[in-house]
C-alpha cells in the first residue's frame, strides 16, 4: 500500500539552544517536525544544512550573544557557497522579530514558539527559494499519489500534465514537501502535446495538476499575449481541431479567478463538471487546515459557476476526524454538502502524516467517531450520486464513445459529467461523440439507447 519515496544523503541540522527547560524540549519538538524532511542532527554548525539557533530573551546580554553568534554562522554559510539555511527560533524572534533580519541578512528564518509547527512549512520554503528541493521520507500513500505521467494516447480520451507541485501547505497534506513548488508548465509545450493529440484521435482532454487552476504561464507570440491563466489556456485549446471536450482536475478553491469562471460560460468545449475539493464546510476546521478558504467563499464559487453554466455539477474531496472537529464542525460540513448536492466525491477519514502540522496539533479524533462520520457523510454522497445520475434518465446526451463492451455490438463511453454510459453501438462508433438516450441509471453509471453520431461543430 505504501512505498517510500527515494532516500538522498540525509540533511544535517545543527540546532543550538539558549535559556530554560522550555527552549530544550522545544529544541527536541523542532527535531522531530523536521525528521521526516530529512534532516539529522549534527553536532556543530559548521558543515550543516540548517543551523537554528533557539533562543532566549531574558536578559539583554543574551540577546547580543545571540547576535554575535549570528556573526560567526553568517561566515560559515560563506564558506558553504550560501547553501546553509539559518534560522532564529525562540523568544528573541519573537520579541525582535523583522529586526533580526535587519541586522543580520545572511538569517532565513525567524519564528516564534507559537509557529513551531510551520517550520516544516517555512524550512521547504526557504530551500525552494535557494533553488533546492527537499527530498523528504515522506511516505508517499498511492491513492493521493495519482497524478499520471504523459503517455501516448490509447484511446479518445487523455490526460495532458500543465501543472505541478504545491504552495498550499494544507496542514495535513505531505505534497507540498514531496511534489515541491508549484510549477506551470509552458504554453508551447501545452499546444504542441495538445495537437499530437488530437492527430491520435483525442477528443477529450483532462489538463493535470495538483493545483492545476493556479496553472499561468506567458504566451507573448498568441493572442491576446501577456501572461495566461486556465481560462485563457482553455480559449485556446478548444480552437484546436478535434478537441471537443476539455476538464481540468485538481483544483483549488483559492485559484478559482473570475477569468477562468468566465471562461466556462463562453467555452462550450469545457465540460461541465468541477472537482473542486473543500474539504470541511466548517470555517473553524478550514482555518486550522490552512486552507485559505471559508466555506461562503466555496459556495460563492459554486454559485457563479453555475450562473455561467446551469448545468455544471460538483465533485469534491473530504477529510472527516480532522483534530478538533466537533460534531457542530462536521455538521457543517454535511450541511455544505446539502446545499452543494454533489455528482461525486471522494472522502477520507484524516490520517496523521508525521511532520505535518496536524500531526501535532491537539484533538484527535478518536478512529471510532470517524468511523461513524464518514458512514453518515459517505451515504449521503452516494444518495446524492444516484440522485444525480438518475437526473438524466429520459435525457438524451452527447457521449464520447470510448470503447467497446464485454459482449459484441455493446459499446461505453462518456457523458459531459464523467458518467460511464453503456449502450449498444457498433465497435466503429469508438472515438465518435454520439447521441446516446438514457434510460436506466445506477449509482455509478447510465444505460442508453444509441440515437445517432453527433455532427462535429
Ligand atoms: N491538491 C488537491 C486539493 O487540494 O484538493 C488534492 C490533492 S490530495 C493529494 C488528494 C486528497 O487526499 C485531498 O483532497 C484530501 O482530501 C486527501 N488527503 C490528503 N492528505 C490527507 C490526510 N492526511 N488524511 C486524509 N486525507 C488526506
Ligand atoms: Fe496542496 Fe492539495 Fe495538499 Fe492542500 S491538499 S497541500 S492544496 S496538494
């Protein structure tokens, strides 16, 4: 189930603490978040990748002690070309806080005792801006782990990877320190796999990303030039002959720009399906997990969405037990859930990965409450998924036909919402987007009657 991610020569951490009994076991705290980002302690500041020097406020003089130190370490980061990380941690940051970095330039980072659970955070964010990437023993859980590599198309449907990585920093999430900084990748580099795709007979394209709506990138030489967000790559993918449906997975309710809503009202070839996770529909539970999101702010997004497209419908993730929801928190989210109506989602039980802040923040969920929680929240979503596909029966939908059937002259394909539709068609039809009417429908898919092939636009 679970495979460690590869493991580099281990980062060495010298940490050097100042002052009461309090500073040494926060020393030992700090230790340990940053373990399972790999790092070792040492025993002198010399040769380490990361010095943090815990400090003490109690009297003046050990202020300047810790200035003078400061001093030395600076000499010690010149003489490792600049690849040594500093940190002031304890009450001196606290109390001097921007100071520090005044007086001292060659200091990364500067955080109070009250933030010693972002140092994993602060610590990947100092490595990315000098160019480094952690590499972490993060162990990586294969279904969160699901973003495919490029491959040659087999069939009218494929994924085109635009984005990766993460700047979120969700407190109970390990890919910002396994995936790295968010990266977009280039337009050109886009618009050419695109178009080999659509040469292979790709109708249906699904744009990849962890984050894949804070994908932008510069297209100066295509029109309207400047710097492009997804709507605007989402405009120009659909000019490409033979692509007829395009989506984009996953997204981030705070990357969610006016543009890209716009966009899902002018462009027909956007499918009108969103998995846009929320998570929790408390605010309380959105904050502690740094989601930078509340739950009126989802909604309004959900709202717009479907003032530009009526009939667009909402997947979402879940993480139910996260430490200190209450039962009123997961309430909350159940009520969300109402107020959305979901045409699919995904719902985990929180599970504590080691070096992520949630880890060790206090009130865990004891396992028999989340058990309990995710049964309610589960059968509510799938009561909301066969509702949903039940919706369509006595429609009749546009379907990309993506293969044959076990039996000969049964065919599947694809509705604009994802739904797996089964019907008899002859195997010739497959890479065809067909009228399909739908006349029977289960939790996870649609029964129809194939009318005839739609005309291409
Ligand atoms: N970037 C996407 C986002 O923000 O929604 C999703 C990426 S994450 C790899 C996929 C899903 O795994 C998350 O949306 C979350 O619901 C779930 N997940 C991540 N860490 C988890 C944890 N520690 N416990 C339970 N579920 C977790
Ligand atoms: Fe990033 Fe998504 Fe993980 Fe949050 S849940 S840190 S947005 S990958």
């Amino acid at each position: 189930m679970t495979t460690p991610t590869s493991r580099p020569e281990p980062k060495r951490l010298f940490i050097k603490t100042y002052g009461c009994q309090m500073n040494v076991y926060d020393s030992e705290r700090m230790r340990d978040v940053l373990r399972p980002l790999g790092y070792q302690p040492v025993d002198g500041p010399e040769t380490a990748d990361l010095v943090v020097l815990n400090t003490c406020h109690i009297r003046e003089k050990a202020t300047e002690k810790v200035y003078s130190e400061l001093g030395q370490i600076k000499k010690m980061k010149e003489a490792s070309g600049g690849k040594m990380t500093i940190a002031v941690a304890g009450c001196v940051a606290q109390a001097e806080g921007a100071e520090i970095m005044r007086r001292q330039p060659a200091v990364d980072l500067v955080l109070g005792p009250q933030a010693y659970h972002k140092l994993p955070e602060m610590v990947a964010r100092a490595s990315r801006a000098a160019g480094d990437r952690l590499e972490t023993e993060f162990e990586t859980l294969e279904k969160f782990d699901a973003l495919p590599k490029q491959r040659e198309a087999d069939g009218p449907a494929a994924f085109l990877s635009v984005q990766e990585g993460c700047d979120k920093f969700c407190t109970f999430c390990v890919v910002p320190y396994t995936r790295g900084a968010e990266l977009s990748r280039p337009v050109d580099d886009i618009v050419i796999e695109a178009r080999s795709l659509a040469a292979q007979g790709v109708r249906d394209i699904s744009l990849l990303g962890q984050n894949v709506n804070a994908w932008h990138g510069a297209a100066p030489k295509l029109e309207g030039g400047g710097e492009w967000g997804l709507g605007q790559l989402a405009r120009h993918l659909s000019k490409i002959g033979g692509i007829d449906r395009i989506r984009y997975t996953t997204s981030h309710p705070r990357d969610m720009d006016d543009d890209l809503i716009a966009a899902h009202g002018e462009v027909p070839e956007l499918m009108p399906f969103l998995h846009l996770p929320v998570q929790s529909g408390s605010d309380r539970i959105l904050k502690a997990m740094n989601r930078g999101h509340t739950a009126e702010h989802y909604l309004d997004i959900m709202r717009r969405m479907r003032d530009a497209r009526p009939d667009m419908a909402l997947a979402s993730d879940f993480i139910v037990g996260f430490p200190g929801e209450s039962d009123q928190d997961f309430e909350d989210t159940m009520n969300l859930v109402r107020e959305v109506g979901y045409a699919i989602a995904y719902s985990f039980k929180y599970s504590p990965r080691p070096g992520t802040p949630a880890a060790d923040m206090f009130g865990h969920v004891p396992e028999e409450v989340k058990d309990e929680r995710l049964q309610q929240l589960q059968t509510l979503l799938k009561q909301q998924q066969t509702e949903f596909n039940a919706s369509k029966v006595g429609e009749t939908l546009p379907v990309l036909v993506t293969g044959k059937g076990k039996m000969p002259g049964q065919a599947h394909g694809r509705s604009p919402w994802m739904q797996a539709v089964h019907f008899d068609a002859p195997e010739s039809l497959v890479g065809q987007i067909v009228d399909v009417k739908i006349v029977g429908s289960t939790m996870s898919s649609l029964t129809g009657e194939y009318a005839h092939v739609v005309e291409a636009a």
